[in-house]
C-alpha cells in the first residue's frame, strides 16, 4: 500500500524540535510578563469574511492564498491566515474596552496560507504577534516594535534589521496613489501581468514586489514620506526619537507598506538575510481603523506578528537544561515490579526525569539505550539487589557504583 504523506508545505515537530521550540515559547511567555502582556486564543477558523473585510480583498492572503470551506450549514469558514484580524473580532465580541481602555494581547497560534512553500515559507506556521489596543500615540508604536527587537535578541537571532516606514492616512495615501499611478503607467508595458492589474486595483501593492525589473523602476516612484499628512508625520518623527533615545537602530524604506489593507501611519519589518528569499522574521504596523471597521468603536491600534518557523531557523538558544536524567534498568520479572513502583516514587524528586525500561531487554542493551540517551545516572535491579533490598546505582560521569539501601534512595538523589 502506498504510504500517505504530509500535505505539502507542512511540517512534523518531532520530540528534539519540540524541546527547541518549547525553549521559544518559554521565552516569549517571560518576555510577556515582563511587559505586562495577557495571551489570547482564537479559534482555528472564522468567517471568510472577517478576512476579507479587514484584511483587504486585493491582496495576495485574500486572493489566491486562503484555506476556504462552505459548511454543512452553507458557511463559507477560513482556516486564519493571520492573528490581526480574529483577535480583533474577539477584542469586539468581548467587550473588552470595557474592561481596559488600554489592552495589551499576545497570542502563538498557527496561521495558514496555500503559498508556494520554499525555505521558511510553510502553509502551515505559527505566529508570534501582539496586538495593543487603545492608544493613538507613538510610544505605543515604540513599545510594539521594542518588543519585536528585543525578542530576536533573547532568542539569541543576530544579523537582523528593523526597516520602518510610515503610510500616512489614507486621505493622503490616496493622493500618493494617484502620484504613483501616473508615475508607473509611464512603465506600463515593462511590468508583469499583476502589476498591470494592480495598477488599477490596488497600485501599493506592487511596491512589495521581488521583481528586480520592477524594483529599478521603483527606483524612480514618488516616495510616500513626502505625501504624507502633517499629523502622521509628527508621529513618525516622534517615534523615531523614542527608537533613538532606546538605541533601537532602524533603517527607513520608502517601500514598505506591507501586504495588508489595514495598516495606517507606523508600518515596520524586522528581516534576516540569513533566511534567504523569505527575509521577514516579523512585520507590523498600526491600523487605527480596523476596530470600527469590524463593527466596534473607533479605536487607535498597533501591532506586530513573528514568523516562529523563521525565528527558530535563527534562534540559537542553547538548552541550559539542569534536569538529572535517572535511568532504571531491571532483570527478571521480580525486579520489574520493584523497578516500576521505585521509578514512582522518584519522580517526586525536583529536576529530574526518570525513565524506566520498559523493554525487557538485556542489562547490556539498557546500558547502552542510557548512555544513548546522556543519562547521569543507572539504577540497576536484579536478583541480587532484590535479595539484599537495595539497587545498584551507577554515576555515568564519574563511572562509581555503589549499592543503596531502599529506604535510603530517595536522600541519595536528595
Ligand atoms: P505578515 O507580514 O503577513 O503580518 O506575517 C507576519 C510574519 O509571519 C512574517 O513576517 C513571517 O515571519 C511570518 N509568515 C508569514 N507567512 C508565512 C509563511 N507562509 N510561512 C512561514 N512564516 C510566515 C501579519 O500576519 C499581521 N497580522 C501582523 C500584524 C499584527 N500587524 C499588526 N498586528
């Protein structure tokens, strides 16, 4: 029978990759506490139409990259393609403006998008992201991205660089649309099929383009800075100051307006060139009008999410694991009682992980799975321990043996 594989685009954590990934998340949750963020979960799906709606219905995500589904019920569900989105639909659901004017939200969830999958770029993949809702105000914005730069550096990522940017308002964004549209149909005939399409449909997204013709005509385009509102530049100069005055360093890329609708003012990216084609650990930015757009009350926000897969590629956060690995190795079936209930009984000690062997397999054979598996200690029962009430335990390290009493195990290990 043929074997049955992943879906393509996929990923297995297999036992190594979860204690790496655990070291991750652990970390995030402490740099969490650390700025007073609480974790919020959303289901798996949601109407198609959240999506749609916030995300925009010209771009890639909501085009040609959604898992969409009509249910028994005549729904039309989506596996979440990003976090934004459905965290503020629970934001609104919830009321929880109610509880807090200001809300600071975290979530690890996995994301899902049908994309060509190619190193770090998975159909399947997990995002790290906060959301903090409630203020209008750059060191808002300061905080967001502080937190996304301090997060490559406590997972140990070097070589990366925050590029930022600011899109304005979209009163003045339209005025720079209309300057680019101008400006790109001069060059029509030398962009691709999309770009020509997206010249009428949505023309920022063709500055996100990888085309190397496309980015030298963009060389030459009308740079949104120089369009943009008064207020929404007041509060980019302001937030590069706080970035300064925390020696955040950045670089400011005209270009960067990001793949989704929402955002306004503040737009950021954190990128590795040590991840290839698919640089982007994280990206954000502010979407002051998502909230009401959604159905809730007018509220200013901002946020980022963090590409986990991409992290881990760069993370190298060694194990600083102190857990004393106990080896149980028994002979006879005697033994294996005794060995069952003392294998209980330790793993009441802190710090420590016992494994009992379960096998039958011979003495010689549980040494060598216990020296595979960097054990610190054996603890060996046989018919002679047995006879005089004890164990024999082994110190891998140091090679010394000595027989234990059984009453005195426990404090040995103590
Ligand atoms: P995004 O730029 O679409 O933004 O995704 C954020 C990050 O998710 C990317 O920088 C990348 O690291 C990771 N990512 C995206 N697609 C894939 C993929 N196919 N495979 C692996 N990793 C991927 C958002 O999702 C926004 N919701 C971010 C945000 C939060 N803006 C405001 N708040």
């Amino acid at each position: 029978m043929s074997k049955i594989t992943k879906v393509k685009g996929t990923q297995d954590f297999l036992p190594d990759d979860m204690a790496r990934w655990s070291r991750i998340i652990q970390k995030i949750h402490t740099i969490m506490g650390k700025y007073n963020y609480g974790q919020i979960s959303t289901p798996a799906f949601e109407y198609t139409k959240l999506f749609s709606r916030s995300i925009g219905e010209d771009t890639d995500i909501v085009n040609k990259e959604m898992y969409s589904w009509t249910d028994q019920g005549g729904k039309s569900l989506t596996l979440k393609p990003e976090q934004t989105a459905a965290v503020v639909r629970a934001y609104i659901e919830n009321n929880l403006q109610a509880i807090s004017s200001m809300n600071k939200l975290y979530y690890i969830e996995p994301s899902f998008r049908r994309e060509r999958p190619q190193k770090g770029r998975y159909r399947q993949f997990n995002q790290f992201g906060i959301e903090t809702i409630g203020s209008p105000f750059p060191e808002a914005d300061a905080e967001v991205i502080s937190i996304a730069y301090r997060t490559c550096q406590e997972l140990g990522i070097t070589d990366f660089e925050l590029y930022i940017n600011s899109i304005g308002s979209p009163e003045c964004r339209k005025k720079y649309i209309f300057e680019l549209v101008q400006y790109l149909q001069k060059y029509s005939d030398s962009l691709s099929d999309i770009s020509k399409r997206r010249i009428n449909t949505n023309p920022l997204r063709i500055l996100d383009t990888k085309d190397d013709k496309e980015i030298e005509i963009l060389e030459g385009a009308p740079n949104i800075l120089e369009f943009i509102d008064s207020d929404s530049l007041e509060h980019f100069k302001t937030l590069l100051a706080l970035l300064d005055a925390s020696k955040i360093p950045y670089t400011v890329e005209k270009k960067l307006v990001r793949g989704l609708d929402y955002y306004n003012k503040t737009t950021f990216e954190i990128r590795s060139n040590r991840l290839g084609a698919q640089s982007a650990i994280c990206g954000g930015g502010r979407y002051d009008s998502l909230i009401n757009q959604l159905g809730g009350k007018e509220t200013a926000a901002v946020g980022f999410a963090m590409g986990l897969e991409r992290a881990s590629m760069l993370s190298n956060l060694g194990s600083t694991s102190t857990i004393r690995f106990i080896y149980i190795a028994s002979i006879g079936d005697n033994a294996i009682k005794r060995a069952f209930k003392l294998a209980e009984n330790l793993r009441s000690l802190e710090n420590s992980k016992i494994h009992l062997d379960v096998t039958r397999r011979s003495i010689k054979s549980q040494f060598r799975e216990a020296n595979k598996l960097h054990s610190d200690f054996v603890i060996v029962i046989g018919d002679n321990e047995l006879e005089k009430g004890g164990c024999t335990i082994k110190n891998l390290l140091t090679k010394d043996e000595q027989f234990v009493d059984d009453e005195k195990i426990i404090a040995f290990f103590n």
